[in-house]
C-alpha cells in the first residue's frame, strides 16, 4: 500500500495550522474526517484517537507523532498530515513534536495493512533531510512530491538489501518488545549507515507482522558479521557459525549504527553458543557454553516471567471468585458468615466455592514450576524443562513430606502450626536461583560430564543420560539448599509472632510485614510474611496482621502503575504501553509478581521503592485496625474488612473498608513518589545513571 495513495484528494493535508495541543490535534483530524466523510461518526473518531494515546503516546520522538486507529466507523482509510509549532505530545525523548501523520484505516485495513504502513513510514519520517525539506513545502503538492521520492528511495534500499546474490557484508536482526516502531526503526538506520558507507546489508525484522526478509543459514554464514539488534530474546540458532557477531539494544542501532557496523568491519564481534545445531531444527545435539551466560540470565528472567504470569492472574482471581461465591451462598441460605463456624471454613462452605477454590490453586501453584522451567529453557533450551520443572516444584513446597525430620526442631521453635513450614519451600526467589542453576547444571553434564561421548551416543545422552541423571542430581542438590531457606523462613515467622503478641507494637508489625512483603516479590521473605499472616487466620478469627500482609502485597504493582501516570518521562513508551494498566488490575487482585519484570530490569530504584510503600501501607493499616479473615483476593474481598478500633460491627466493616482503601492508596503514593526521588537523585554506587526507570 502506497503512503501517497492515502492522502486521497488532498484535502487531509494541513500545512499552516494553529493547534496548541494534542487535544486541539484529534479533535480537528476527527472534525476533518467526519465532514470530509471519510468517517461516520466525529465524536467516536476522537474517542478512538484518544484511547490509542491513553494507551501509550504515540510520539516516535525527533519531533514526529502517529496518532492511528482502525474501526468500522471509517468509510474508507485515510492519512492525515499536520505541520505545527511545537507541542507536547509526551514523546518518548521528551522533544516537542512539529510533524504529525494521522492514521484513520478501516476495521478491514486495520487488520491487514496498518502495520506495513507505520513501519514504511517509520522507516523516512524521522530522516533529517525529510524533516528538512518537510519544514519548507508550501502546498499539498510540494508535500505529495516529497512523500513520493523518499517512499521511492526507501523501496530501492529496501530492495537492495533483498538481493539474491545470497551474500552480504553485514547481516542483520531487529526486534523490540512491541514489534512496531523500533524495530523498523532500527533496520532502517542500519540500512542508511551501511549504504553510506558503501556496503551491502540485509535486515530480518521480528515484529507484529511477523518474520519480514528472513535471513537464510547461507546469508548468515557469508557475510562479515551479524548484528542482532533486539530488546527481547529471539531463537539464535541459525547464527551459532558465524564468528562475528554483535548484539546490541535497538536504541543502539537506531542512534549509533556507524559504530556498530564498524565493530563487524573489525571483527570486534563474536561466536555465540546456542543449544541447537545451525540448520539442525530437529536435532536436540547440544552446543552448550558458559560464554555470555550472564547476559541470558537476565533475558531468560523476563522469558520465564512472561509464562508465570497468566497463572498468577488466573490462580489469584479464581481464588477470589471462590470467596465470593461461599460468601454469597452462604448470604443467601441464612447462614451467619459472621459466625466462627463459617469463617474457619472460609471458602469450602459450599461446594461449588470449594471448586473454584481448588481450581484457583492449581493455577497459582503451577505458577512457581513454570517460571523456573522456562528461564532454564531461555537459557539452555529443551534440556531445561524437565530439571526446570522438577527444581520450580521443590522451591514451591512440593516434596514437603520428605522435611518430616524437620518437625522436630520446627515444633520446638514455637511457631504455631508447625507443619505448614514443610510447605514452605523457597518460592519464587528459589525458583529463580534454581533455575540458573539448572542452566549451569545442564552445560556442564552436556559439555563435560557426557560431552565426550561417542557421536553415536548423542540420541540417548539427550533422551535418556542428561534428563535421567542430571535431573535427579540437580533435583538432590536444591533439596538440601531448601532446608536452609526453610529455617530462614522460621526465624522470621518467629519475630513476627512475638510482635503479633505485642498489641502497642502494631504499627512496628505493619511496618515489618509490610516491608517483607515489597522486597522479594513473592520469594522467602514475602512467603514468610504470608504464611504468617494466614496462620494468625486459621481458627477463622480476622487478623490485622493477614490485612497489613494482603494490602502491603498490593502495593508494588500499583505504585509503578501510579508512578507511570503521575511521571511518565521516568518510563519508555513500551514499559507504559506494557504496565500502566495491567499493574493496576495485578494490584487489586493481590498479584504482587506483576512487579517482577520492572523491579528486575532497574532493582537500585524499585526494590527501595516497593520497600517504602509496603511499609508505609502495612503501617497505616495497623495502626487503623484493618483486620480480615481471608488469606487471597484483593479487592474481590475487600468487603470482608472490618477496623477493630470501632465496636459496632456495622461501623467497623464500613470503617475497615474506608481504612483499607486509604493505607492502599497512601502506600502506592509513598511507593511512586520514591520511584520519582530515586531517579531524581540518584544513590551513587559508581555506575552510569540510568535515565528511565
């Protein structure tokens, strides 16, 4: 689809505007296309513009905006094009954008054709030599002439780098989070840098649309190098044997290109090791090393994150349904849900609640398994999912009767409830750490336990020596790191039983379980705090403690949510398009993890952040007296609050409500506040500052 054959009759080209913000921008695109009736309805069309900006901002930065959408409501697909004077648009390098390209497809185009037309135009718009020329055209056909000569001269590039000679000088992959505006951005500034400087190139983009000019074994293994420019982990097998390979960030591609293109011509790249054979797709032979495996751990992090979650959200929302529903039926069948007897089988009250319940717990307990099975696959591929999942189900409690010599010594202590400490295991912080030992663990029984085995041998090495053995001894060796983690968790539990005890050190406890449940995220120290708090619950009794556990445990999502509202430049554009919203339903569901991969990607700023509001809210809560009985749910369950510094119960449920929502917001606020501290004034540990969160 041509960029010029979508400013149709000229009439959605306006050269000399006076617009003084984004607002005043979607309002006149959707005044125009209404009474041009390239679109049915003005007041939805704005709608439209405005919900695609609330999702993230659709400034691409060097002065350029594309507010776009696609619905039914347009008659046809248009473009639109604005010269302004210098307006806000929160552009992601915060410069004021003075060009502005509005996209108006059709539901039919927008399934089919919008992506091809922003990644044409991302691959010109931001040229200075446009911008140059664009500064000066004084009519709609100085304008289209323009639009013509550089879609032109960007096909024949493109066209250059799709040759058929089957050889390049330098080969190329882009990728980014989102598969739209940096990806095509990244491939286009390689592709200018490398004719400038007179070498042939071809570009493999990875984005929405899928594989574009994917690259074959026998491109990769003639050129000079490779650079894979990506924001995200990819499949690199089919670069394993090419030695000079340079992979970067796309912001490094799309701002330095020169200097990376000159790494390959000076062979300053190198050999990567990946887990299968280059052009080898069938085979599982092992190509295993420890060579960059610092980097794929933090890559394999995020990949592993990325398949937990939807257990989290799903195993955490089920949960509550079930409350809801026992509370409900029990409402209805005349039952008091106020009584002992009910609350202390809060939950299995009813049959159908039972099964949502239990079907909730599946879901959350799969959760732990599944992140530690899928870093080790980042990391070493197939060889890792077995030990991955094995490790991930001792880190979340599931060899609990094996710790039967423990009960001793864990009665002893005096904890209440003895026997829920042997399912304590290491949670998600030993699920991590086990599933980096995995990788470890499957390179060295690959390389150099069985790595001389004969050839012939390589079926069974794979099938049957590395799952079989190398598996149970990995699974032995994180069993014994277990027990340790476990009497950590005890020690803990231990000092906050004896504030539990203290009533005038309430807000102390709020403060320690607060702080407990920020930092870690769902590992031994959050697990701790939360058995605790669901143990101070189980004779059916509301506790201020499982209150200050459940409302701290909310806050790390929901203050990074806030934080990306209240102070969008400390965040990228696809951090915000990623979490702003999807934070804020983690947060009410009690879904802490949903923190996990920002915390991860810049720990110096939000693990103190998530401190604070953690602390901060399990403070205010326990000096309010918020109390609760149920151990899950969130928001789905914030009704079942009460204060215990009122005596009527009608109050003191209203009151606990009210108490609840105020401690949550003021720990959000405390935690996004801290966030814009942190970036503002940096804590000075010797390495480059950071400039987004």
């Amino acid at each position: 689809m041509k960029i010029k054959s979508l400013f149709k009759n000229k009439d959605t080209i306006f050269l000399n505007t006076n617009l003084e913000s984004k607002d005043d921008v979607l309002k006149f695109f959707a005044k125009e296309l209404f009474l041009k009736k390239y679109g049915a309805d003005e007041e939805k069309i704005y709608k439209l513009f405005k919900e695609r900006e609330n999702q993230s901002s659709t400034g691409f930065g060097n002065n350029i905006a594309m507010p776009h959408f696609g619905d039914e409501t347009m008659n046809e697909s248009t473009l639109l094009f604005a010269r302004v004077n210098d307006i806000d648009w929160n552009s992601i390098d915060n410069q004021p954008v003075k060009y502005i390209f509005g996209i108006a497809f059709s539901k039919n185009d927008r399934e089919n054709s919008h992506i091809e037309v922003i990644s044409k135009l991302a691959k010109f718009i931001d040229k200075e030599e446009f911008k140059k020329e664009l500064s000066t055209v004084n009519s709609s056909e100085e304008f289209l002439s323009l639009i013509q000569k550089f879609e032109e001269e960007t096909q024949e590039q493109i066209s250059v780098s799709s040759n058929n000679n089957k050889e390049y000088d330098i080969v190329a992959v882009t990728a980014c989070p989102t598969g739209i505006a940096h990806t095509y951005l990244a491939e286009q500034k390689l592709i200018e840098q490398a004719k400038a400087m007179n070498l042939t190139i071809k570009v493999e983009t990875q984005g929405a649309e899928g594989i574009k000019n994917s690259l074959s074994i026998e491109e990769i293994k003639n050129a000079k190098g490779v650079i894979i420019a990506i924001d995200r982990e990819i499949e690199k097998g089919k670069f394993a044997h090419n030695d000079n390979i340079v992979e970067i960030s796309t912001q490094k591609a799309i701002h330095k290109p020169e200097e990376q293109i000159k790494k390959i011509l000076e062979n300053k790249g190198q050999k990567i090791k990946v887990a299968k054979k280059l052009g080898d797709q069938n085979s599982d032979q092992d190509e295993l090393s420890f060579a960059g495996f610092g980097k794929k751990m933090h890559r394999s992090l995020l990949n592993g994150i990325s398949y937990m979650l939807p257990f989290i959200v799903f195993g955490g929302i089920i949960l509550a349904l079930g409350f809801i529903i026992d509370l409900i039926t029990g409402s209805l069948s005349g039952k008091d849900i106020n009584s002992a007897e009910f609350l202390s089988n809060f939950g299995f009250n009813n049959s159908i609640a039972k099964l949502f319940f239990e079907i909730g717990k599946i879901g959350l307990g799969l959760a732990v398994p599944v992140l530690a099975a899928y870093i080790s696959f980042a990391i070493v591929g197939r060889q890792g999912l077995l030990p991955g999942f094995v490790v991930g189900s001792i880190a979340s409690g599931g060899v609990k009767g094996t710790y039967g010599f423990l009960l001793d010594s864990i009665t002893n202590s005096g904890v209440q409830k003895p026997g829920d400490f042997l399912g304590t295991g290491s949670g998600f912080v030993g699920a991590i750490l086990g599933a980096f030992y995995v990788g470890a663990m499957v390179i060295v029984f690959s390389k150099y336990v069985f790595g001389n085995l004969p050839k012939t041998f390589n079926g069974i090495k794979n099938i049957l020596f590395i799952p079989l053995l190398g598996t149970i001894a990995i699974a032995l060796s994180f069993w014994l790191v277990n027990i340790v983690l476990i009497y950590i968790n005890l020690g803990l539990v231990l000092l906050l039983q004896l504030m539990q005890n203290k009533p005038y050190l309430a807000w102390l406890l709020g403060v320690v379980l607060g702080s407990m449940m920020a930092v870690d995220l769902g590992g031994p120290i959050n697990k701790a705090a939360y058995i605790f708090g669901t143990l101070t619950i189980v004779n059916g009794n509301s506790s201020v403690s499982m209150a200050a556990v459940m409302i701290a445990g909310m806050v790390p999502p929901l203050g990074i949510s806030l934080s990306m509202i209240m102070h969008k430049k400390l965040w990228t554009k696809e951090e915000i398009e990623a979490g702003k919203i999807s934070n804020i339903i983690f947060g009410l569901s009690f879904i802490s993890e949903g923190a996990i991969p920002y915390t991860s990607k810049n720990p110096k700023v939000l693990i103190p952040s998530n401190i604070v509001g953690g602390a901060v809210a399990g403070m205010i809560s326990a000096l309010l007296g918020v109390n609760i009985v149920a151990p899950h749910g969130g928001i789905f369950v914030v009704f079942l609050a009460k204060s215990n510094l009122f005596v009527n119960n009608a109050v003191s449920i209203g009151m606990g409500i009210l108490f609840w929502f105020i401690a949550l917001f003021i720990g959000a606020l405390a935690s996004a506040l801290m966030i814009w501290i942190l970036n503002k004034y940096p804590i000075n540990f010797k390495t480059k500052k950071r400039k987004n969160v």
